[in-house]
C-alpha cells in the first residue's frame, strides 16, 4: 500500500527519539508524535532532574562532613528554591541540547505536536491543542507512548495534595517533613537527596526491605548509610488512609501494629504504568494487558508492522533499555535483520551515595534454577582509590561458575557502582570470564580496579594446595602451603 511515510513513530521520549533518529540514518521518511515536549521522562520528570538533585545534595553533604578529608565540616545554609531553579535550568538545557524539535527536524524527521491514536492498523490521528486532527499513514508503526506514575488506590487519595516524579522538581518551598511511599529506586533516591538537603523523611513500604529487586545484603548495607543520615523507615507498612488538615497530611498504616505518620509533603514512588489509554490499540489489532503492550523479543506487537518499545511494554522500565529496544525494534522493522532484546544482561543503577548497581542473575535466581555457582567478593574498604577518597562503604560480589570463571550475575555497592557495573555487563554479554579479566592491565589507582581483584579472588580460590604441593616436589621451593577460606580476601 502507498503510505505517508515509511515509519510513524508515537511517542518523544527516549525510545521514540532513538527509533525516528534511526529510522531516518537509513532512509526511511519519518514523522514523530509527541503530546507535549521532546524528552519525555527522562529529560524531564526523571533522569535528568533527579540526578541533578542528588548532586546539589551531595555537594552539602560533603561540605557539612569535611572532617572525613582531614577538613573543618561547615554548616550550610540550603536555597531549596535556588536549587530547584538549578535543576529545572540543568534539563532545559539537556532539551535544547538534545531533544529540542529543531534538531530532529534538520534531519528530516516531521515532527508533530499533539495526542496519537489509531484510526486501523496503518494509520494514526493527531489530536492538536486547537481542535484540529490530522491522520498520516505509515508503513510501520513503533508505539513509544512510555508509562505514568503509578497512583495506587488509597482512602481519602482524592483529598491530599500528593507528588509524584512528574511534580516534585516544581516544588518551590522546601518540606520540612516529607513522607515517602515506596522504597524502590525513586524513592530511595529522593530519601536521599531530601534528608541531605534537611528534610526529615519517612519512607513506608510494604516490603521487608528497600529496593526488593537488588541484592539484600548490598541493601541492607545502603539502608544503614541512609538511616545514618537521617532517613527513617516503616516497612512491611500498608498504607491504609491518608488524610490532609491545612499544610500536614496524615499517612495511617498497617505494620505489626498501626502506624501514624505526620508530614508537610507525601511523593508517591510507587511504580510506574504504561500509557495505553487513549492510543485506541483495539483499531489497530494491538494485543495488550493491563501491564502494558505485548510484544516478542523482537519488539514485534501482535500486528507484524507495529512495534512497541520502552516503557508502554511494561518490560523494561529504564531509560537505557528504552534505547535499546528502539535499535531492535528499527532493525527488524527495516533491515529485516533478525534481532532480539538482550533480556540476559540489563543493568540497572540507583545513584544514591554509595550508588547501587547489579546485571544479570542474583544468588536466589541461581539457587532456584539449581545453578552452580561460587560467589566472589571485594570490598571497598581494600580498594586503594576508595581509601584514599574515605569512601570505602560497599563491596562487589560477583556470581560465576568455579571452573571456567563464566559470570552469571554481579553486583555493585560502592563509589562508581554505575560505572563499574558496564565493565561486567560487557564481560558477560562477549563471554568474558574472570580468568580473562584477571590477566587483563588495569590501572592504578582506580574505582575500575576493583574489578580486577574480584577476578583475582577466583585465581585464589583455584589455588590448590596439592598443586602447591606437586610444585615444590617438581622444582624444589622451600616455601609454605597457603589455603584460602571461602571468605578470605587476597
């Protein structure tokens, strides 16, 4: 059939900015919708601000605890409006940087401002802010729609002034008590950034622990960082009635016994959930679920033409995986190459301080599985670059096959955890072992480092004292037989 365009592509943020810059780089005439600015998420109620905060509130944390660099710790009085200025101006510029329309359009991509719906399955209504639609074909269609906050249903919900991530960077006055929901990555984040700023925080769940989905010692090790600096926690706490009188709302939950907590603003982190209201996916012949889009491993919805990628999948909700999921999905779409999601090795980082990173599979995974295994660890407290920097909280853990030194899973609590983890994900994705990173230079002194001598933990731990043994009768060595605990550090 003849088309308006090759690819139609719904939604501006991450996955929908990477899948039209893709699609145009091989020649298919391009058109991208987006209901409100280029960005999406990340640019603006995301990535880009809250890690803008986190480093306001890192650089008073540092000066108001100097003493640890052999420093005087200074007091420091917080512009909590200045800062939210700063961070607002930090992802207008990231906009104008890289996500502005005038960008996208040097390359020849149309641009089109407004909300996108199917009409069939070949063709999408914009809705315009004046009143107007206009309806443009396609010959594939990647749906990039992303996801809203999560609101869950709650007693007297509708009469509390909440945040979510889409209305705290607009917060002008500083809360000198904030409650949080949810102890997932966002709210552990914002835990941080707030307590370090001066608020008092709270942070209730309903799990056992913070951040379920990372290894429960590294958590329980970030919990204890985060309570020094004032972060409290109710968790195994349902959350059954909120209730608001003049400035302070009233959170009532359920724990071992009811909990009452009292505070001046209340962010609810928890979790996100993909925007398929309002595309009209029945018209198109889109399968979907209350998660999100179904689509294969290939990006493929239930309809051939049509992909979907990043959050509105309901898959992967990271930024990073938004990304990746636009390569695969423009590369069958267009290439006929066959290729698929990388589901074995997605990284994924929470940027408090230590910074909390893990890919691929945890201990519990493996034993479930009936996967053997050993676990190799290095902790910071050893690292030389982390001692000279007095920020030796933290360690890496690395789950790989005793033998071969294959990798499984890693795990990073530490000073560039973020960074760290990139080194393993690499490794594991090329068949990289611990054997190879091992003998491989790395320089010195460095966070990266660390990753060498964890690997160097599997040589020691295959140190035989019967090779030892069978050394000194062959050659005549004079020196003692080492044996190395599980647990033993070299």
């Amino acid at each position: 059939m003849t088309t308006d365009y090759d690819v139609i592509v719904i939604g501006g943020g991450a996955g929908g900015l990477s899948a039209a810059g893709i699609a145009t780089n091989l020649g298919a005439k391009t058109t991208m919708i987006e209901r409100d600015a280029l960005g999406g998420d990340c640019t603006w109620t995301g990535c880009v601000p809250s890690k803008t905060l986190l480093k306001a509130a890192t650089v008073v944390h540092q000066a108001q605890t100097a003493s640890q660099y052999g420093l005087t710790d200074q007091p420091v009085e917080v512009d909590f409006a200045g800062v939210m200025d700063h961070v607002r101006q930090v992802r207008q510029e990231v906009y104008e940087e890289a996500d502005a329309p005038e960008i996208f359009e040097d390359l020849d991509i149309d641009v089109r401002q407004g909300d996108a719906h199917f009409i069939d399955a070949h063709t999408v209504a914009v809705e315009r802010d004046d009143g107007t639609t206009e309806q443009v074909t396609g010959r594939y269609v990647i749906v990039a729609a992303g996801a809203s906050p999560l609101v869950p249903p709650i007693d007297g919900l509708q009469e509390v002034d909440v945040l979510t991530n889409e209305t705290l960077f607009e917060l002008e006055t500083q809360p000198e008590r904030l409650a949080i929901v949810g102890a997932g990555p966002i709210g552990t984040e914002m835990a941080q950034a707030f307590a370090r700023l001066g608020t008092d925080v709270t942070v209730l769940d309903m799990a056992d622990r913070i951040l379920s989905n990372d290894d429960p010692e590294l958590t329980a090790t970030l919990r204890e960082t985060l309570v020094d600096e004032g972060v409290e926690y109710v968790l195994e706490a349902q959350v059954e009635e909120l209730a608001q009188s003049g400035d302070t709302i009233t959170i009532s939950a359920t724990a071992d016994e009811p909990v009452t907590v009292e505070a001046d603003a209340l962010l609810l982190a928890t979790g996100r959930t993909a925007n398929v209201d309002g595309l009209n996916l029945d018209a198109a012949g889109i399968d979907y679920t209350r998660q999100g889009i179904t689509v294969d491993d290939r990006c493929r919805t239930s309809q051939g033409h049509i992909y979907a990628v990043g959050d509105v999948t309901g898959r992967y909700q990271f930024t990073h995986m938004s990304n990746h999921m636009a390569k695969v999905a423009v590369t069958n779409a267009l290439l006929k190459v066959p290729s698929k999601i990388d589901k074995d090795h997605v990284p994924w980082v929470t940027y408090t301080e230590p910074e909390l990173a893990h890919v691929g599979a945890h201990a519990s995974d493996l034993d479930a599985d009936g996967v053997s295994y050993e676990t190799y660890h290095f902790p910071y407290d050893q690292l030389d670059r982390a001692i000279t920097e007095s920020e030796t909280t933290g360690q890496i853990k690395v789950h790989a096959k005793s033998l071969t030194g294959k990798i499984l899973g890693a795990s990073v609590l530490g000073e560039r955890a973020g960074e760290l983890i990139t080194a393993f994900t690499i490794a594991m994705r090329n068949g990289v072992t611990l054997r190879n990173i091992g003998d491989t230079i790395h320089p010195y002194p460095a966070y990266g480092e660390g990753v060498r001598r964890v690997a160097d933990q599997w040589y020691v731990q295959k140190q035989s004292p019967t090779v030892t043994k069978v050394l000194q009768s062959v050659f005549g060595y004079r020196g003692p037989v080492l044996k190395y605990g599980p647990d033993e550090i070299v």
